[in-house]
C-alpha cells in the first residue's frame, strides 16, 4: 500500500470514461446517416488535407516553453532548501536567472516572441 | 504512507472506497460548477439564469447530463479512431489526479505525497495533451487549430503558473501540500510574503485562468471563428467529458490558490481550530470565491487574441514573475516576512 | 575555474552586445569577439593553483590547465580563419554574434567536461560542449546540406550521451558513487562494471568517431561550416580524448586488462576504415573527416599504455593535431570562401596560381601524414613510441602500415596541388587580414613544436599528476 | 679552406664541423626562397654546392688530421639532448665511411646542380627541393642516433616525390607515388626496427638510448634480435633496391628529372647499404648471423635480376636503372659476406656506384635533351654526333664493369675475394651467380654502346645536334675524375674505409 | 522502494527500454521516432539511476540528482534536435531519413 494510490486513481478516471460510454451507448438513441459523418466545416464538404505543416511560430513556443520549463524544474529544489541555505543559494541563483533572463531578452530582441 | 484517509480496514477496499468518494465529488463539483457558471453568468448580464429545473434551476445541469448521455456516441470517418477515443481519457484522468492530491481538510486528502505542488504542476500539464490529441485526431481544421491554439497557450501560461507556485514555495521550504498548509498557522502566505506574494498571486491567478483556456483567454475555442475549438467534432458524452473536465481543472486552480496563498483549509485567525471538520467548508469557501473570481473574469474581459495573448505572457508576466522570485528570495534571505 | 569564468563573462558580454548593439553595427561585435578570445587565451598562459572545487566535482591541475590552453590555441585559430566567412557572409543575416557564443558555449563545456571530478559535470560537460556545436553545424540555415548535417549530429550525440549514461549508471550500481576519487577505490572488474565501463567507452568513442561509431563523422564534416568542421575535428575530438584519457588512466585503471584489448581492436579498424575510406574521398572536408577518423585511431595507440608515457604523447599529439587540421582546414576554408569550391579535383594547379596556400596545405598534410622535419612526425613518433613500450610492436607495426597508406591520400592532394595542371585553375587571391593570422600561427606551430623539444619535456613533467 | 672561412664567418667552433653540413645547405634553401628566377636561383644553389664541396674536401683532411690523435670510433662526435625523456640526442659524428660518402654526396649534389643549369620550369622549387634532399642525405651520413637518422632519413626520401611528380617524364605521377609509398612503406617496417633497438638498448641495465655508439656497447637478447633484425633490414634495404622491393627503382628512375636520377641512385640508393652496415648489422649482430642466408639468397637474386634486367630494356635510363639494381645488391650482398675484405668492397662499390650511375644518368639526360629519345633502338651513331658525350659513356661503361684502372674494378675485385674467403657450400654457389653477374654486365653495356654510339646515324636531324656547354663538361667531369681517380689511387681510400671497419669487425665478427 | 518489486526487475525493465531505444535508433525510418527512440535511452538511464539510488544506495542522494540534469539536458537536447529537423522540414517537406542522405560516401 503506497504509490499504488495513483494507480488506483488512473483506473478510477478509466472507468469513469469507459463506463460512461457504455452507458452512453447503451440508452442513446442510434441513427444512420453518412453525412453525419463527414468533418465539421461550417456546412461545406471539407478542401484539402487537414494535417499540413503549421504554422512554425508554435514550435518555436514549444522549444522555448522547454527551455524555460526546464529551469522551473532546477528552481523548485532550490527554492525548497533555500531557507537552509540562505546567501549562498541567493547569489547562485542570480547567477543562473541572469543567465536566463539574458536568454529570454535575446529570444525577444531576435523576435523569437513574436507572433507573426 | 501516502493515503491518508482510513475509511475501513482493508487496504483494497479503503482504496475502492477513497476512489469512489473522489468520483462523486468529482461529478458532483463539475456539475455543480457549470451550474454557477450559468448562474453567474446571468447575474452579470442581469438574467436569471437556469430557473426551470428543480429549484432555482438546480438541477438544470443534471438535465443536460442526461440529454448528453443518451446522445449517439459519433465520430467522423476521417479521425484518428484510437487517439481520437484516448483523448477524453487524458483530460479526464489528469483532472482527477490533481483532484486527489488536493487537502481539502487536515484528514481529507487522498495522498499527501512529499512533493505534491509539483505533482501538481506536472499533472495539470497532461491536460493539454488530451486537448492536442483529441484536436489533431479529429481531423478537422478547426480542431487543429484549436488544439495548436491551446497547446502554445497552455505551455506558455505553465511557465507563470509553476514560477509564481516556485515563489511561494520559498516561504514554505517544502512542497508537501499538507506542510504548506500548517506553515500558514503563523498566518496566510499571501499576508506573509505580503508585496511579492500579492504580485504572484495576481500572475497566478491570470496565467491559471488562462491555462484552463477560459474567457478571455479561450481562442481554444473560440465561436466566433473556430466552431468549438478543439472539441469541434466531439458529441455526447464525449464532449460532455472536456466540458468536465474544464470546470474540474478551473476548480483545481482555484483549490491550489486557495491551498497556497489563502491557508487552504485553516480558518481566518484560527477561529474555528476547535472543529477540524469545518476545515472543509473554509477550503471550499475559499476555493469557490476564487472560482467567482475567475468567471467575473470571463464574463468582463474582452477575448484576446493570439499575439496579445503570448505578448502578456513572454514580455510581461516571465519577466515580472522572474523579478519577482529574487524579490521574494532577497526578502526571504533577509527576513522581511511578515509572520503573525 | 578561472578559464570558465571569464569565458563566461565573455560569452554574455557577447550576448549583451547582441542584444544592444544596432543591426548595422554587429560587424564590429566579430572582432571584439576575437579580441576577447585573444585576451582570454592570452589569459590563459598565466599561471594558476591547482585546486579543486564543489566537493571534487571539479578539479583542476597543471595539466588540465595545459590542455585548456591547447584547445584555447586552436580555437582563436579556428576563429581567426572563420572571421572573413562570419563577416561576409553571417554577418549580413544578423547571425555573426551567435557564432561566437555557440562555440564558446561549448568551449565552456569542454573546460567543464575535462576538469570534472564526477560524472554528472562530465555529463553536463560533455552536453554543453556538443549541443552548441550541432547547432553550429546547422548554421547555414538556407543549406539543406547544413541541416542535414546538424541533424546527423544531433542524433548521434544524443545517442552517445545516452549509450554512455547508461554505462555510467552500470558503473554507479557498482561502485555506488559518481565521484571519481570514490569509484576508483572501490571499482573492480566485475561483469556489471565492465558492461558500464564499455558502454561509456562506447559513448564517448562517438565523440572521437572512432570505428564503429564514426558513420556520423563524414556526413557531418561534409555540411557543417568548414569552421565548425574543423572545431569538431580538432577541439571536439581532443577534448574527449582527453577526458577519455583521464578516466582511463584513472577511474578504470583497475580494467585495464579489459580496455587493452578492447582498445587493441578498435584503434587497428579505426586507423584502417578511416584510411581506406579517406582514399576515394574527393571532397575535401570529407576527405579531412576520413583522415582525422584515422588520426584519432593513432591516438589510441598512446591510449593503450596507460602510463604517464601515454599522457604526455597523446597531450602532444593533439597539440601538433590541432595546429596540422586547422592549417589543412584553413586552407579548404579560405578556397571554399573565396569559389566555393571544395573538391580535390578543383585543387588542380593551385600552385601555380596560389604558392602560398600550397604550401601552408603541403606543410600541413606532412604533418598529418607524418613527415619530419614538421611537428607531425614527432607526434607519430612518439605515439609510436610509446605503445612499443609496452612490447605492442605488431599493433606499431600495423599502425606505421597505415601511416603509408595515408600518406597515399595525402600525396594525392599534394599532386593536385603541384602536379596537376587545370584549364582553369582557382585564380589567385589574398588573403584578409584574419585568415592570414590563423594560418600563419598554424605554420608557426607546425614547423616549431616538433622541434622545440622543451615543450614535450614539459608536457611529460605535467603528465606525473596521474601517477 | 672554405671551412676555416665559414667557421669565421659564423663563429662556429671546430667541433661544429659536421654541423656545418645540415646548416649550410639549409642556409642555402633559406637563400634560395628570396631567389627570383633562374639565374638567381641556379647561381645560389651552385654557390652553396661548391661550399659544401669544399667542406667535404676539407673533411677528408681534417679527419685524417684528427684520426691521427684520435682513436675513437666516431671522431668530430657532438652530442646535443633533444627529447629528454626518450634520451633522444642530436649526435654526430663521422668515421671514414661517412666522410667517403659525404665526399661522395657533395661531388654528386654539385654536379647535380651543373646538369640542371638549364632548368626552366619552377627552377626556385627545384633547388630547393633538391637541397633539401642534400640536406637529408648529408644529415644521414654524420647522425649517429637512431631517430635523428631516422628523421633524415625521411627528409631525403619525401622531396623525390615532388621533384619526380613535378619535373619528371613519363608516368611521373604513377612513378613518384610507387617510389614514394615503397620506400615510406620500408621507413614504416623501418621505425618498428628502431623502436625494437631502443626498447631493447638497455639489456645491461643501463638507459633506453638511440644513441649507436652506446647501443653498441650492449648485447641485445638473441630473440630480439632475430625479431628486428630483418625488420631493420628490408627498412634499409629497400632503398638500397633489395630485390622483391627493387620495383620503385626502374620506374621512379626512368621517369625523375636527371638530376634527379642523378642524385637518387648515386647517393640516396647509399642510405639503405649504409644504414644497413651502420645499424642492422653493427647492433644486430647475431641477428645477422641468424638471416644471414636469407638475405644472401635475396641479394643475389637481385644482382642477377638487375643484370637480366638491364638486357631486356631498351629505354636508356631502365637499362642504368637495372643496372643499378644489380650493383647495390652486390652492395648488400658483400655486406652479408661477413668480413673484412667484403665489407671494404661493399664501401668501395657504393661509392664507385654513385659516381658511375651520376655519370650515366648525366650523360643519359644530355643525350635525351639533344635527341628528344632514350630508346636506344632509336639512336645510333652518336660516336660521330656528340663525341664528348658518346666517349664519356664508354668511360663510365667500362668502369661499370669493372674493367681495371677504374672504380669498378677495386670494388668488385674486394668484393668477390672476400666472398671467396667464405667457406660453404651455400656461399660459393651464391658467389659464383653474382660474379656471373659481371659477364652479363658487360654484355648490357657493350650492346648499349654498339647499338647506340656505333653505327650509322640512324636520324638525320640528329646530324645537328647542339654542342656540349661548358656547364655540362663541368658536371661530367667532376664525376669522371673521381671515377678514375679511385682506380688509379684506390689505397687512401681503402685505408680510411678499413680502419673504420675495424669497430664493426671487432663487434659483427 | 516499491513493496514486492526488487531492483532486478526494474533493471531488466530498463535495459529492455534500452534496447528498445537502441534498436529503433538503428531501424526506425522517421527522424522523429529516431529522436523518441533516442529518448526511450535516456529514460532507461534516468530510471536506472533512481532506482540504483533508491534500491541500493538510499543514503545519497547522487542519483537523483543525476536523473534531474540528465532530464534537463535531455530536453535541451530534444528542443535543439526538433529546432533543427523543422529547418530541414521546411527545405525539404519531409523528415524522413532517406530524405537526408544526399551525402554518400
């Protein structure tokens, strides 16, 4: 009995959907219809394929995301202990937000930011 | 030990039960949220709101549960069949989780784990990719760019959530959401941390709202030009199932807030300590003004747009939310918290 | 920690400069860079105590101080040749500035990866030091040569550093720590330590691009920038060697009859597939990506010693390496810059029209080929040397087969330079200012080092810190 | 002399003497490379040429001065610490061997230098290519460490590649690159030889050291030797045209520029007897003893081989080429014969060789710049065209083999007495093939000489062909009157070269 | 620790992942999969440094702090990697790997 809890709750948040769908299944009421089908596209058949290459801006949001997201990991050890440690970890942690901050003006001012 | 809760003996069975319980609080809140929502929503725009079902239309949401469930469970020929059904799984599971590190009082918590604020962070962020892979699998273009929308905003807006929880978190010096808790007895964190804490906890407050794509940060799902959103090609239940777990994760963030800046479930100046039990109703108060909070938000700003919307967050929240944790670190070091 | 300090401080001055200094005036931002980095090597010469920081994780001694040095040589070198290609052609796209802050970046890696005393600023050293680069592989972002090449890169760094952590957990399972000083006290040759210690091995044999890992090298060499061409041939590949080295010598002592023969094999199909496969080359940065796979299994001869004999060699040898590629590199660059033209074939009577280059190409593919009186042969030499000292005379013998066989290639450049007639031969050119400094310090150092013999004495009197 | 006016000049001291001889000719590089055309560039390598000849003379001298007080094996010996930790040293010294050799080089690199007089395409980089390989050449001769030998070893073999690929005829590029990769190829068999030595210098106890003299003074084990014995052998061995490895020779000497060729086979095919004698059999004796046979069957393989060979061809300088094959494995040959007289033959027929053969290939290039042709079925009547040139061959053929009164004869006649000295079966029937060899010698150059000088002119533009210049008389003289001069007066000579065998007969015999 | 798990099936589980990663390193045909792949081998070594430190070590924390740089590096490594293949993407509209093989030897 233990990290076994989590587990326990993934299968609750599985049964919830799966048991919901059946349910749903079982009462809702069933017709036919190929049109029904067909993906939503404000009434007209859709053009083209759907799955094209994006918009690049999102992944240069991702990467950054990464980036930065990553640094929030290194930050919440730090910010656990850093009552114990006190000035050191204060000093080391300009340090580092610094070096990050820098990042963060340089993908700015090199207009990683914005959207176009 | 990490459940906390000790309903009977059995351990399996404790569990099943412990499970159980969180279902029902979690159907029940989710439908009881969407209710609010209506109502506030009413009262804003001075209506009355859902008032046909059951008393002051309370079980208005019930009704639309059950117009939902028995809808036909469809799909479009197109999709991705296996993403498009895993979708609903992630949103839903990830919802619950969070849900279930949640101390609603000292004894209600279903796991306390030492490392529960980042159990949380990292949880919360799974969401999203239900959201992508159901937007994607649907094949449908406004479900793509929906789910493309909503995954750039839900990534950016987790850098805000999870640095200004970081900035709490040197207060606390421990993520154990129960010890945070019990370090706001020497009074509430936002009181503590006083003008930083405040600072974080407006950037919370708005990246939260924004993480969970509500107004005005819902280009997710914009009417106006996208349908739905994401969830444009999902119908019945299945839809029923975002919509859920929308108002579960606005009420995760809010429950969050309220755990870490306002005390959770301690009562203002210790005046209920006697009753432990009635640590739940402070908790719930809390977390439900913070839910208000949010959809007065919804119901008063404009919706952004997309640039805008990252602008706030890369050009003004990061950097302020940054400063703000050496501010708050500068203040810790030296002392400057208020303790009651 | 000096070296990384002030590197540091260089790197952001740099970045600072980037993000503040008008789009039109970047171009003096390239020269700042290199004045810097002169300073800094210059720096670097002074003297500095030993010591040793964070609990051990990071050490530093004379003869690290040494190698940073070396590598701080080759570095300025390598940007002095690329400071015309950065001005005509980086600068204009805005892009001159972050050339100089990826190769520091990873400069301060490799400072990091060789001075470390645990695994973990190994491991993070040994990341910085090639993320950096494989994106300055795919710097010329309009070539798909140059992405491909990144890409390639990438992939097979990430591969190594994961092959290689793996190995690292294996040894820490049996050893119980990641700090060096530790695990040599308690590391024997189990099966489970020896299935690390290989898969490190295999890690970092990447790095090196050693047989069987180096199917990245050539490709990567091809599409990269001919300065980061030459950075991962000379910089790269040494500061693993040395690390590679030191972790030998010491941490996996204890293994040595194992890694023996391991290295035995590995340095014989280096020196032969990289020879062999350096013959049909016709493009000269993969020519170079052939020949340095094939110096790098010479090294390996020095490597398979394990005594202070085999520091103080392979420290000597990848100093005379590194001034012999880059003068060979320099002089690809300064072609390709001025008509894009890389192929041996093209090289066709270029005395005739450019006898400078020729020769700077001729002394530098001597010394490659090893062949005195320049330094090249003495690096050989000594490598050489040293694994008959340890009685591996048919490996010696093997790897003095190869040397002839590379000698071959060599001379094929060498014919087209000086034999060759052409139709129309590159015409002739000068030189910028830059490029002329880089391969004038490469000359210098190949015709002195060899023959200033203090300096190998000197590196042997560093090498004593192992044993 | 010259000498005493260089060391004033550059304030060497006497000790420097043998220094001079790696300095001056890169001094005369480092002029060389501030030269602007030929004139220039041909006026300044003559000029260092001639000093180097001078300080060759004077050597000759100074050591029959020196050896007069000095009973050291090595006299004029420096020694400088190069590599500390290898006990690598700078160390010369010369005995009279070396000085015969390095009088031999100076004489050839001279004359080398006249026959190129006209040299039109990149005269500066031919000089300096050709200096340079003096410079390895000279540097050889007076090393008395391993790896400084070694090291000048190398530099004399790689500028043939250039001068070969760039200022060569034919198949130049094929034929520079074959004799470039074999004789690396034997320098890389070469190296583990040396490394073999030194890792087994100090049996006695002593220090690892490349130094000759001190390795001399110990027995390295047996099973070392017998290992590196062979090895160092074909290392040298192959520049001295051992037979399997010989295949570089014809074709890189058919296709090199005169002086070249010139230079190639009348001093750098000298390196490998030399390094030979010097180092495989002075410090692996035993070893020697041990694959005695082997490379005995091989030499003599190859004196015959070179003989037949010369016969078939028809291209002038394949036919010297072969012949050249054949004479340096008498070289070797006499070497492995195991004693004095031999030996004293094998030093005598070194440098007759490398007069001769400079000879041949000077007179062989003038003949191809007049005619336009080597094939000597081509030619014919040349007696009547160009006299000068047609009666200097006959000289150099006749002292080719070894008719009396010429190098050739002392050589050869030392060589075979002292292989008759050996008993044995093994020995005599090998002896008896090789002296064979001189038959077919005489026939290869008799036919050579009827066909080619005798006759009638074949070609009538031939009728006009221009006169000998004064350059070119300089050049062949100066390689003729020591080609005379040693078969008239052979005993200084044999004198200094047997007193400096004794070392070796007292440690091989 | 995990009740009634012991270290070797965990460390036979991450070898597998491995392996998994390095074979589909070596036959996957999609850039992509190569990088997940490439992935997969870091996770196996982050578990195994978790685990080795949990299992076998519990008093230092080495090899967890270990697992949190190798995650950090890994997904510096992964931005860089997909930053570098969408370039590629945009040359040549495809990130497969015959795609890039323009260079032979």
């Amino acid at each position: 009995m233990g990290s076994e809890a989590i587990i326990v709750f993934l299968l609750a948040g599985i049964v919830l959907v799966a048991g919901a769908n059946f349910l749903s299944n079982l009462i809702s009421h069933k017709s036919d219809n190929p049109q029904k089908r067909e993906p939503y596209e404000s009434g007209m058949t859709t053009v083209g394929p759907t799955w094209v290459q994006f918009k690049v801006g999102y992944y240069l949001f991702a990467i950054l995301f990464l980036i930065f997201d990553i640094e929030v990991a290194f930050l919440i050890p730090w910010a656990v202990v850093f009552k114990e440690v006190g000035a050191v970890a204060f000093i080391e942690i300009l340090v580092f937000l610094v070096i990050l901050g820098l990042g963060l003006v340089y993908a700015w001012k090199k207009g990683a930011l914005k959207w176009e | 030990m990490i459940l906390s809760i000790n309903i009977v003996n059995n351990s399996i069975l404790n569990m099943l039960m412990i499970a159980l319980i969180y279902l029902g609080i979690f159907s029940v809140a989710g439908l009881f949220l969407v209710l609010l929502e209506r109502k506030v929503a009413a009262w804003f725009q001075l209506r009355i709101g859902p008032n046909r079902v059951g008393p002051w239309g309370l079980l208005q949401t019930m009704a639309d549960a059950l117009k939902l469930v028995s809808k036909e469970l469809t799909g479009t020929v197109k999709a991705d069949k296996f993403l498009y059904n895993l979708a609903p799984y992630f949103v839903i599971i990830s919802a619950l989780m969070a849900l279930a590190v949640l101390p609603f009082t000292q004894d209600f918590q279903a796991f306390d784990i030492n490392i529960g604020l980042f159990f949380l962070i990292a949880i919360s962020s799974i969401g999203v990719i239900g959201i992508l892979l159901g937007g994607w699998a649907s094949n449908n273009k406004f479900a793509l760019i929906g789910a493309m929308r909503s995954g750039v905003q839900t990534i950016s807006y987790e850098l805000s959530v999870s640095l200004s929880l970081v900035t709490m978190v040197l207060l606390t010096g421990t993520l154990q959401l129960s010890e945070i808790v019990e370090v706001q007895k020497n009074g509430w964190l936002i009181v503590q941390g006083h003008i930083p804490a405040v600072i974080a906890f407006m950037i919370y407050m708005i990246a939260g709202t924004a993480e969970t794509n509500r107004a005005p940060f819902d280009m997710v799902e914009a009417e106006s030009e996208l349908g739905a959103g994401f969830h444009t090609e999902y119908s019945g239940m299945k839809f029923a199932y975002f919509f859920l777990a929308e108002f579960i994760n606005m009420f995760i963030i809010a429950a969050i807030a309220a755990t870490v800046f306002f005390g959770g479930w301690l009562s203002p100046f210790g005046i209920t300590d006697s009753i432990p039990w009635l640590g739940v109703f402070w908790f719930l108060a809390k977390t439900f003004v913070l839910v208000f909070l949010m959809m007065w938000f919804r119901w008063t700003f404009p919706r952004l747009r997309v640039d805008q919307l990252l602008t706030l967050e890369w050009k003004y929240l990061l950097p302020l939310n940054l400063l703000n944790l050496v501010l708050m670190a500068f203040m810790v070091w030296l002392g400057f918290t208020i303790q009651l | 920690m000096r070296y990384e300090i002030l590197l540091l401080v260089i790197t952001l001055l740099l970045l600072v400069g980037e993000i503040f200094i008008h789009k039109n005036k970047k171009e003096s931002l390239v020269h700042l860079a290199i004045f810097l980095f002169a300073i800094h090597t210059a720096v670097g010469f002074l003297k500095l105590e030993e010591s040793s920081l964070f609990g051990g994780s990071f050490q530093s001694n004379n003869l690290i101080h040494f190698f940073k040095n070396i590598l701080n040589v080759g570095v300025l070198i390598i940007l002095l040749q690329s400071a015309d290609w950065i001005q005509e052609k980086i600068v204009s796209q805005n892009r001159g500035t972050e050339f100089f802050i990826l190769l520091f970046s990873s400069l301060i890696g490799m400072y990091f990866m060789i001075s470390s005393g645990d695994f973990l600023i190994f491991y993070i050293g040994l990341e910085l030091s090639t993320l950096p680069v494989a994106a300055l592989a795919a710097f010329e972002v309009s070539k798909r040569i140059s992405s491909e090449a990144g890409i390639k890169l990438i992939l097979s760094a990430a591969l190594a550093s994961g092959v290689s952590l793996f190995g690292i957990s294996l040894v820490y399972a049996t050893s119980g720590s990641i700090f060096f000083n530790e695990i040599i006290t308690v590391i024997t040759a189990n099966s489970l330590t020896v299935l690390g210690f290989v898969l490190f091995f295999a890690g970092l044999a990447f790095k090196i691009s050693l047989v069987p890992f180096h199917f990245w090298t050539a490709d990567v060499y091809e599409g990269a920038p001919i300065g980061v061409t030459s950075y991962l041939s000379v910089i790269s590949k040494g500061a693993a060697v040395f690390i590679l080295m030191i972790l030998m010598f010491s941490v996996f002592k204890p293994l040595m009859h194992v890694w023996e023969h391991m290295i035995y094999v590995v340095a014989l199909a280096t020196m032969f597939i990289g020879n062999l496969f350096a013959l049909r080359q016709k493009n000269m940065k993969r020519f170079l990506a052939f020949s340095s796979i094939a110096q790098a299994g010479f090294i390996l001869l020095g490597l398979i010693t394990g005594t202070q004999l085999g520091i103080a060699t392979i420290v000597y040898f990848v100093l005379i390496y590194i001034f012999s590629n880059l003068a060979a590199f320099g002089v690809v660059q300064a072609i390709s810059l001025k008509t894009g033209k890389e192929n041996m074939d093209d090289y066709n009577g270029l005395y005739q029209t450019n006898p400078n280059l020729s020769l700077v190409m001729l002394l530098a593919l001597f010394s490659l080929a090893g062949i005195p009186p320049v330094a090249g042969f003495f690096g050989k030499f000594f490598l050489f040397t040293a694994a008959a000292s340890k009685g591996y005379y048919l490996l010696v013998f093997l790897a003095v087969v190869n040397v002839t066989i590379s000698l071959y290639y060599y001379l094929l450049v060498i014919r087209a330079m000086f034999i060759r007639k052409n139709e129309n031969p590159i015409p002739f050119f000068k030189n910028k200012l830059y490029m002329r400094l880089g391969l004038l310090i490469t000359v210098v150092g190949i015709l002195v080092l060899g023959l200033y013999s203090p300096l190998y004495d000197y590196i042997y009197e560093l090498s004593s810190v192992l044993n | 002399m010259t000498f005493f006016v260089i060391s004033k000049v550059f304030r060497i001291k006497n000790m420097d003497i043998l220094s001079l001889f790696v300095t001056v000719p890169v001094l005369t590089i480092v002029a060389l490379v501030f030269t602007k055309g030929l004139k220039q560039a041909r006026i300044v390598s003559m000029v260092g040429s001639f000093i180097q000849l001078g300080m060759a003379i004077n050597l000759v001298f100074a050591y029959f001065k020196e050896r007069a007080i000095n009973d050291s094996i090595m006299v004029f010996a420096k020694d400088v610490v190069w590599f500390k930790h290898f006990n690598i040293h700078y160390a010369i010294g010369v005995d009279g061997i070396s000085v015969a050799l390095l009088l031999l080089s100076a004489i050839v690199v001279l004359a080398g230098v006249f026959i190129s007089w006209k040299m039109e395409n990149l005269p500066k980089e031919f000089f300096i290519s050709l200096l340079v390989l003096a410079t390895g050449v000279y540097g050889f001769f007076i090393s008395i460490d391993l790896f400084t030998m070694f090291v000048f070893y190398e530099i004399a073999v790689i500028p043939m590649y250039l001068l070969i690929g760039i200022w060569g005829t034919g198949p130049k590029e094929y034929s520079a690159m074959k004799l470039t990769l074999m004789l690396m190829g034997a320098s890389a068999v070469l190296l583990v030889g040396i490394l073999g030595i030194y890792f087994n210098s100090n049996a006695t106890g002593g220090a690892l050291t490349f130094n000759i003299l001190e390795i001399a003074q110990v027995n390295i084990p047996f099973e070392a030797q017998k290992l590196f014995f062979p090895l160092t052998f074909i290392g040298f061995g192959v520049l001295g045209a051992l037979f399997p490895f010989h295949s570089w020779s014809p074709d890189g000497h058919a296709s090199a520029p005169t002086a070249v060729s010139m230079l190639h086979a009348g001093v750098l095919m000298k390196l490998g007897g030399y390094g030979v004698f010097r180092v495989a059999m002075f410090l692996l004796p035993e070893g020697a003893m041990h694959w005695d046979w082997f490379f005995i069957i091989l030499s003599a393989t190859g004196v015959i081989y070179g003989a037949f060979g010369a016969i078939k061809q028809t291209d002038l300088k394949y036919i010297n080429a072969y012949s050249s094959v054949s004479h340096l494995g008498m070289v070797l040959f006499a070497l492995l014969m195991l004693n004095k007289t031999a030996w004293n033959g094998a030093i005598l027929q070194s440098l007759s060789h490398g007069f001769m053969t400079a000879l041949f290939f000077a007179l062989i290039g003038m003949i191809y710049g007049r005619t336009h042709t080597r094939d000597i079925t081509k030619l014919g009547g040349l007696l009547k065209v160009i006299p000068f040139i047609s009666v200097v061959y006959v000289i150099a053929g006749l002292a080719s083999l070894g008719l009396p009164g010429f190098s050739g004869f002392v050589a050869e006649m030392n060589i075979f007495v002292g292989a008759f000295q050996n008993e044995g079966l093994f020995y005599r029937v090998a002896t008896i093939i090789s002296v064979s060899a001189i038959v077919v010698t005489a026939v290869y150059i008799l036919r050579v000489v009827g066909i080619m000088l005798m006759g009638p002119v074949k070609n009538q533009e031939f009728l006009n062909l221009p006169k000998v210049t004064w350059y070119e008389r300089t050049g062949i003289l100066l390689l003729l009157i020591p080609i005379v001069a040693i078969g008239v007066a052979p005993l200084w000579l044999s004198d200094m070269i047997l007193a400096s065998l004794e070392p070796f007969i007292q440690r091989v015999l | 620790m995990i009740a009634g798990i012991s270290i070797y099936e965990i460390l036979t589980v991450t070898s597998i992942l491995f392996f998994i990663g390095v074979y589909g390193f070596l036959t996957r045909k999609n850039l992509i999969s190569i990088l997940m792949s490439v992935e997969l081998i870091l996770n196996a070594s982050v578990i195994n440094f978790v685990v080795i430190n949990k299992y076998l070590y519990p008093d230092m924390l080495q090899g967890v702090i270990f697992s949190i740089f190798i995650i950090a590096v890994a997904a510096a490594e992964t931005a860089l990697a997909v930053a570098i293949i969408i370039n590629l993407y945009r040359q040549i509209a495809s990130v497969e790997v015959k795609d890039t093989e323009i260079m032979k030897y």
